[in-house]
C-alpha cells in the first residue's frame, strides 16, 4: 500500500498505476507555465501509450528518453513503462558520442528527442546504434524520419500491461561503485519498493504539496524521488529545466512551493544569493538534500539566514535510490538520518565483518529496493552484489547511539560533480584516445559551487604541444560537460607503485 492506495494485483504490478487514483482536477504537473491535471495527465499518457504500441513498442524494448524537465518526459516516462517496456532517462545535454555509446549499450529500439538535443541526435552515427527503429520528436520540428508526439497524443489508448515484479522498468546510467558508466536494471518492484520505504521518513511529500523539481529526471533522485514519490502522493510537481536562483525564488514564492529538493549545488547557490530576501522560503515546509555531501557551514548559514532546517539523506542508484533520511527529525548536522524502514543496513569492516560500534565501515543495503545488476556485466554485478543480496556501496559510514548514519569517506574513487558521479576511469580513458596524450590520471578536487570538479594529470607525448583548453573541449566532445575537467596540469611523469598502479593520492 501507498498512501492508502495499492498499485500490485493479484502478484503483478505496473507502476504507470501511480496517477491512477488521485482527483481528475488536482493539478499534477506545471511545466512552461502549463498546468496539467491528473485527469488530463492520464488521458494523455494513455494515448501516448496506444501511440507507442502502434508504431510496435511492447514489453522489454527500451526506450530512450533525451528529454529535459517537462511534461513530455513525464508522459513519456509512464507512456513507456505502462507498456511493459524499459524507459531509459539520458542527459539530453549529452555529445552524440557519450548518447551514441549509451544507446548502444541498451540496445533502444525508439528514441523521444525534445529539441534541446536535436543537434546531438542529428550527429548520432545511426549505423552504430542500429536497432533504434522509430525515432519520437516531442515537439512539431523537421526532425528527419521521426514522428511527432503531438501525433502520438491522438492515438487511441490501450490498458496498461501488468508485469512481473522483477519486470525491468527503467535502466539508469550510473558510474555504480567501481569503473565506467553502465546500465543498471531497476524493476518495477525495486522502484515501487523504495516509494513505500519513504513513507515511513517521519516528514514526507503528500498531497496538497507543491514540489519544485529541478532536479533532472535522468538521475533517480529526479526520477524516483522527486517525479515518483510526487506523483504517487498525489502532489504537484513545478518542473525546472535550469536552476537560477533568482528566477528560482520566484517561482517559490508565486507557486507556493512547499518541498524542495536539491542537491548540493542548489542550496549554496542560494546561500550565496547576498540579494535573497530573509522570507524567500516562507513557504516551504520541507527542504531536502542528497545526491552529495552538503556542507555543514553552508547548512548553518541558510538556517540562520533563512530559517530553513535542511534535511539530509543518503541514497545510490543501485537502492533506488534512498537509504537514509533525517526528514522529520531532530537536526543533527553532519549526518545522513537514519535508515528507512524496509531494508537492512550494515556496516562492514575490511575483515567483511560487522564493525564495532563507532568504528566506520562499508555501508552494505539488503532490501526489496535493491537493483538487479548491471545490463550484461555479470562480473561487475557480482563485485557489488553478494550472493545473499547485499548491496555493497562502497560508501564508507559510521553510526551514533541514536541511529543516525555519518558519511565519512568513500572506498573508491568516485567523483560528484554537482550531485552526479563521475569515475575518473572513463575521463581518464577519452583523454587517454587524444593522439597527443602518453598518460592521463584524474581525481576529483573540492569547488566551491559543485561541491568537487575533475582535475586532470597529463604527461605529453614526445615533441607534442598541448594545452589545457584543447584538452577540456577534447574531453567535452566525448562526454557530459559535468564530466570535463576544469582543470589541467602537464606533468613529466604520474605517480605509480612498483606494480604501476596509479596512486591517485599523489596527485595533487
């Protein structure tokens, strides 16, 4: 059950069922200034759906969804997995190459482009990507060989097919807890799992709420949290598809804003804000961050600033992604909360042991929330997944006497670039293609407004003149503009041990 409502049936499930049950005129979605009821959301993501079975969609294909903060990513994102099949969230701000290679990986056999990233899509080798079969524009444009969304909007509807637990509902592209970017498999069990895990967070979005939702729905705080948790409260969510702070406080203040999530980056920006009026967040009730560890003087600055009491979690893709809460409760500033009810949590020393009281330890999560593994990487499964269905984060943790969980390192590498994980690994692997390049190492630095950046390490090939700005727009030709180094030194040689083991904390 989800507030007082069950979307699972005789053993099957859909999550498209989470607008199912709310008031026809309760206003679901605002985006571009539009406000979208649950009753005219229903009928067009039954539509939307009618218009993919046509053009051959079903059960298991993969849909890839370049779409930005709107109402066509929402209609499009239920559209697909009411249908059976696999919505895969990417950046549409991506280079045709990262877009390119992501597509491949999942084998997509239809593409909804918004016109944000057409020019990406129209630099997209098609060869390389070859079982897209039917390419979705969701605006009127000349897209070649696309068919327009408005034209799916007037498709007969069909039911929605109702699936399997374990069916997959989404893949989401994750840089996991070691290597490069890949798929994880996210059920339609695992994601409804967590939305009921959150209702037992002691302060929660519920109807009647107003949500500001800038955080991008290709990440799954976006998607599961912000979109999923909104939308099966019964909510309405304001869609953002860029964050200023200025225009942002506008919007708080004439939406009445209730909930607010960011990650990081948002707060401190408008903790920075000197123009901000003391009021600005009178209207909200609950503010929330996660994503990446929020800095403690920043917390202090916005609540004596502002009044606002942020609440911080803690959560992964692989779990659906939240673990840990302090919605609700006493503020202990520095810590993650405590865990949601549902699943399991232990801390495990190096030994593989529980760890002692106090002592830190690796978070490991158990629970129906947990991912099936990454898309055809058995062995990068297995290293993340033990064979009694823990999930090993990688995140290192302590806890106190009352529960409250303290992030306090991470056992690998891991970048988090305004709330989204970057491993040097891939940075380092473009940057290494360069012709000019002999070897590259990469590590993640603290910034003032994304709360890390990549930095790189560069030893030039002989007789090769190279420069830093060539490099960053080398690597932004490859991948996400988060991902890019902000930074560049050349150096004459990188550290490494006497097995050539790169040591990253060498590099400063």
């Amino acid at each position: 059950m989800l507030g007082g409502w069950s979307i699972r049936s005789g053993g099957t499930v859909n999550l498209a069922h989470l607008i199912d049950d709310h008031d026809a005129d309760r206003v679901a979605l605002i985006s571009r200034g539009r406000e979208t009821t649950y009753g005219a959301l229903r009928e067009q993501v039954g539509n939307v759906r009618g218009g993919l079975a046509a053009q051959g969609i079903g059960a298991g294909d993969r849909v890839a969804l370049l779409c930005g903060n709107g109402r066509y990513f929402v209609v499009s994102y239920l559209a697909t997995i009411g249908l059976g099949a696999v919505a895969v969230p990417l950046n549409p701000s991506s280079p045709a190459p990262e877009i390119e290679r992501e597509l491949a990986t999942v084998s997509a056999k239809a593409v909804i482009v918004e016109p944000a990233a057409r020019h990406a899509w129209l630099a997209v080798d098609r060869a390389a990507v070859p079982s897209v079969a039917t390419v979705v524009a969701t605006e009127d444009d000349d897209l070649p060989g696309a068919v327009s969304l408005t034209s799916l909007l007037e498709s007969a509807p069909v039911d929605i097919v109702e699936v399997d637990e374990q069916h997959l509902a989404v893949l989401m592209f994750t840089s996991g807890t070691a290597g490069s970017p890949r798929a994880a498999m996210l059920s339609h069990g695992n994601l409804l799992a967590n939305l009921e895990q959150g209702e037992s967070a002691s302060a929660r979005i519920d109807a009647g709420d107003v949500v500001y939702g800038v955080l991008p729905m290709f990440h799954i705080f976006g998607l599961n949290v912000v979109l999923g948790l909104s939308l099966a409260r019964g909510a309405t969510v304001v869609l953002v598809q860029r964050f200023d702070p200025s225009t942002a406080l506008d919007t708080i203040r004439d939406r009445h804003v209730t909930v607010l999530p960011g990650a990081p980056p948002l707060w401190l920006a408008f903790s920075h804000f000197d123009d901000a009026p003391a009021d600005s967040f009178a209207s909200v009730r609950l503010a929330l961050t996660g994503a990446a560890k929020m800095p403690e003087e920043a917390m202090r600055h916005l609540t004596d600033r502002f009044g606002l009491e942020i609440s911080e979690g803690y959560g992964l893709t692989e779990a659906s992604p939240v673990v840990t809460s302090s919605a609700g409760m006493p503020c202990k500033i520095g810590s993650v909360g405590k865990v949601l009810r549902g699943m399991e949590v232990r801390l495990v020393d190096e030994a593989g042991e529980d760890a002692l009281h106090g002592d830190p330890g690796e978070i490991w999560v158990r629970g129906p929330n947990v991912f099936q593994g990454y898309l055809d990487e058995p062995g990068q499964t297995a290293r993340v997944l033990t064979a009694d269905g823990w999930l090993r984060t990688g995140d290192i943790a302590t806890v106190d006497d009352d529960g409250y969980l303290y992030l306090v390192d991470r056992a690998k590498d891991l970048i988090i670039v305004s709330g989204f994980n970057v491993y040097p690994a891939e940075v380092e692997e473009v940057l290494a293609d360069h012709p000019g390049v002999a070897e590259v190492g990469v590590i993640g630095v603290p910034h003032p407004h994304s709360g890390e950046a990549v930095k790189a390490f560069v030893v030039a090939r002989p007789g090769t003149h190279l420069d830093e700005e060539q490099l960053i727009s080398w690597v932004g030709d490859h991948l996400a503009r988060y991902k890019c180094p902000t930074k560049v030194l050349f150096v004459d040689q990188l550290p490494r041990n006497v097995s050539g083991k790169l040591l990253r904390r060498e590099l400063i």
